[in-house]
C-alpha cells in the first residue's frame, strides 16, 4: 500500500512540475524556406504561391493586389499574460495579370507595433455606474 501511494505521490508532484512550465503556440501560417525557393520574382503567379503556401493569413482590401503570410511565435508564462515571442510577415504582391512583382518580409523590429487596449474603448457619452444605470431605468419605466 505505501508503495501505490509513493507512486501517486511522485506522479502528482511530476504532473504540478510540468503544468508549472510556460506555454508556447504558434498563430497564422509558417512560411519555410523551402517552400520560399520555388518561387520567383516575375515568374511566379498567385495560383503558384497559394499552390507552395496554402490559403494565405488574409487578402489586401481594394484589389490591392497584395497577399499576406503571418506567423507569430507566443508565450504564455505561468500566471502571466500571452506574449509575443517572434513574429514574421510574409507580403507578395502582383500585377494586374497575377504574376509575382515582390516579396516583403517583415519581422518583429521591422513591422508596425499595435497598441493593444486592455479595456473597453472609449465611447463618447455619459459614463454610469451600474447604480445609475438601474436607476436611470426604473425612472425611464416610471415615465412611461
């Protein structure tokens, strides 16, 4: 019996030892070099690239003519917010006549940074409690 309950106890310490680690999850889709040296400039049409890629992070809005790759690399810490790790940004834009014209790749020091609000945002108005907002209601349901 001590035997099966030091057995428990060693898994159950393992199991707390290795739930404490961070977490690490990839987002959006990873671009390998591979998949990058069959492509040329000039050469290459959208078909090709989506046939190398697959189904891009997203499209340029308007007809832009432009096709995005996004991956990025997040952290979880223990107890702790997600945070960004490694991010890279793959953008091939084409001519009238879908054939490759450049490559952009934009990384974590190159790219825009964008600002992340933690709250809701900010409307313009009256700003009430929830005190108020009851009773701004009981007064609006009195009136009628």
């Amino acid at each position: 019996m001590k035997r099966v309950l030091s057995f428990l106890a060693v898994g159950l310490v393992l199991t707390m030892i290795t739930s404490c680690g961070s977490r690490i999850q990839s987002h959006g889709r990873l671009v390998e070099d591979s998949q990058l040296a069959s492509i040329e400039i000039g050469v290459s049409t959208k078909q090709d690239i989506l046939f190398a890629l697959g189904q891009p992070s997203f499209e340029g809005a308007f007809n832009s003519g432009k096709i995005y790759y996004n991956n990025q690399i997040m952290i979880k810490e223990v107890a702790g917010k997600n945070k960004v790790s490694d991010r890279t940004l793959f953008i091939f834009t084409f001519d009238n006549s879908n054939i490759l014209q450049e490559i952009e790749v934009r990384d974590q020091s190159t790219d825009l940074q964008i600002a992340k609000i933690d709250k809701a945002t900010p409307t313009p108005g009256e700003n009430l409690s929830a005190t108020e907002q009851i009773l701004s209601n009981l007064r609006r349901r009195s009136d009628q």
